[in-house]
C-alpha cells in the first residue's frame, strides 16, 4: 500500500545526498474571488536612506534595530550580474507581513560598501478559488506575499545583506543570512539548452498522485519534456505542493494551473515532482538532478528552439508567469 505524502515541517531545512534543499517563497493575495493577479509597486528608492558611502552596519545603526522581524531569502542561487531576488516578511510569531515597504541593501564581504537601495514589489499568489489547492487551503502557515526586487551583484563570493522596513514612518534595520554568488551558474540559464528528461505523464501510472502531491492533483502531466522539447514553448515548474519545507511555501502549482486553464493552448505545461516516490528520505527525482536545483520550486520557461528564455527561482505570481509564457509563445 503506497503510504500518502504529508506536509514536513516547514520551518526546517532537510540535507539531502543531493545537497540541501531549501524551499521558497509566497505571494501576496488580493481578491479572494477572483484571483487578481495584481500585487503591488514598489516604493520609490527615494522613500529610503542613500548608502553615501556607509556599511550596512553603519546603515543599520542608523535604523531602529528590530528583533520583532525576520526577513529570509527565497532561494540560494545567485550569478554575477542582475539577479531577481524574492524573499517573505515575517514577526518572530510567524506571522506574515503583506503590505510594508522594504528595500534591501548589500555589500561585498565583510566590509564592503552598501549598494542600494533595491526597493520590493509586492507579488501575488492568490488565485480564484477553484485553483486553490487542499495543500494551500488546510495549511494555516501558506504565505500570501513574496516580495520582488532586482539585485546588481557584479562579482562572485560573499555577499551581505540588510533590510530596512518601513514601519509607523520609522525604519527597522534586519539583519538577513549573506547570500554567495557564484562565477559559475550550476542551472540552466537564460540562452541555455534545457536539458532534455523524461517527465512522467498521467498515462503511465496507475495512480496519479504517484507523480503529484497536489491534492486534488493537477493537470500538467500531459506531456513528457523529452517529447515535446524543441517542438513547442514549454512551462516547466518543478515543485512539491504537499512536501515544501521553508518558511515561505507559494502555491505555484495552484498559480500555473490557473494559466494553464486560460493559455494552455501557447505552451506545454508540465509539473515535475522533487522527491522520489514522493519521500523526502528517498532523495531527489532524477529529473531534479538534472536541472542541478539545489531548491525547489524552480520554473523555467523554454522557447520552442528547446532554449531557457526565462527561469524564476521560488515562488512567482501570474502575472510573472504571464510575463514569461509571453516570451516563448510566440517562438515557433
């Protein structure tokens, strides 16, 4: 009797064979009977402090330290150059801030210069209600906001972190773990061929939630990447609905299948499950292997030459994935 997967504990990190996989990221809500897809602006570099020279603990000093909050990242993967950084809010009671004005500054090292600031957006992951998974509804912890903005690291190694929130018109300064960039990108990356894998459809299993943890399971499993890649554009979300374990768990799968439902007809849309037989003590799938993902979820959007035009790690919104699938739609 096939055991049924369960939710782990999303605030604990598992180390795999494979490497540690830490799982990202939320998005905000907006219209519970919709789904608007609309997030919201970021705020004006101009609302917050100029480095002018100083280090982030300089700038902290500055700021009002605050215990009360904690910012994490939504990924680890990080390349010299433009980097598209997602991270959630929280208080140290776990509950999630939706709606503040953040930017984020970081410094080369130890004792580098802060650059900033990189103000955030607002990205929602709301979607109408027939889309929203039992994983997503039953789960009191699901975030509702990933906060966007876009990183200029321009050399590899170490870089620090800080985060000022703007709060009752005072900043708060939290410190956030240093991210690493690296010289080499170990995932596909924009221009890259995406590597070619057998996905695994709902025809070839007796059971469909042998290859999906959504519960109810979805409809991206139509489709093997092996089949169709470099014969049409392709939406490639690999992702665990009912196994995340980060304080920041979006509901993508929800998210793309609401695409899926209005476009499915510019692109094949496939879901890739991480974990073989759906255990996380098992290791990775070795389709999870081959993209190299150190995290989850990860989606890639692949043009019709079998090439990655666009990638997003952790969590993302429609309006992301709209953004993307408008790339590649139009490629054959």
């Amino acid at each position: 009797m096939r055991s049924s997967p369960t939710r782990t504990n999303r605030f604990s990190l598992l180390a795999l064979a494979a490497g540690a996989l830490i799982l990202p990221a939320a998005g905000c809500g907006d219209d519970e009977e919709t789904g608007d897809a609309s997030g919201a602006e970021a705020p004006a570099a101009s609302t917050f402090p100029s480095p002018d020279g100083r280090s982030l603990s300089e700038l902290a000093t500055d700021a009002a330290p605050d215990d009360e909050l904690v910012v994490s990242p939504a990924g680890q993967v990080f390349t010299e150059g433009r980097n598209r950084f997602g991270f959630g809010v929280f208080t140290v009671d776990r509950e999630q801030l939706t709606d503040a004005d953040v930017a984020i500054y970081v410094a080369p090292g130890p004792d580098g210069e802060a650059q900033g600031p990189f103000p955030a957006r607002v990205e929602s992951l709301e979607t109408e209600p027939a889309f929203t998974a039992e994983n997503t509804a039953s789960d009191p912890d699901a975030a509702k906001a990933v906060y966007v903005t876009d990183l200029q690291l321009d050399q590899s190694g170490e870089w620090r972190m800080l985060a000022l929130v703007k709060r009752d018109d005072e900043f708060a300064a939290v410190r956030m773990p240093s991210i690493v960039v690296q010289r080499q990108d170990p995932v596909p990356a924009p221009g890259q061929r995406a590597p070619s894998v057998h996905t695994p459809t709902a025809d070839e299993v007796s059971d469909i939630q042998d290859i999906d943890t959504r519960i109810p399971p979805g409809t991206m499993h139509e489709d093997d990447l092996a089949e169709v890649l470099g014969k049409k554009p392709v939406v490639l979300l690999f992702a665990t609905p009912a196994l995340c374990q980060s304080r920041v768990c979006g509901p993508v799968v929800d998210i793309a299948e609401q695409v899926k439902r209005d476009r499915g007809d510019e692109a094949a849309f496939i879901h890739m499950e991480i974990y073989n037989d759906n255990l996380a003590n098992k290791g990775l799938r070795r389709q999870v292997q081959a993209y190299n993902l150190p995290t989850e979820p990860w989606l890639f959007a692949i043009d019709c030459d079998g090439k990655v035009d666009s990638r997003i790690e952790g969590a993302f919104s429609i309006a992301e994935l709209e953004q993307a699938l408008d790339r590649i739609s139009d490629s054959c």
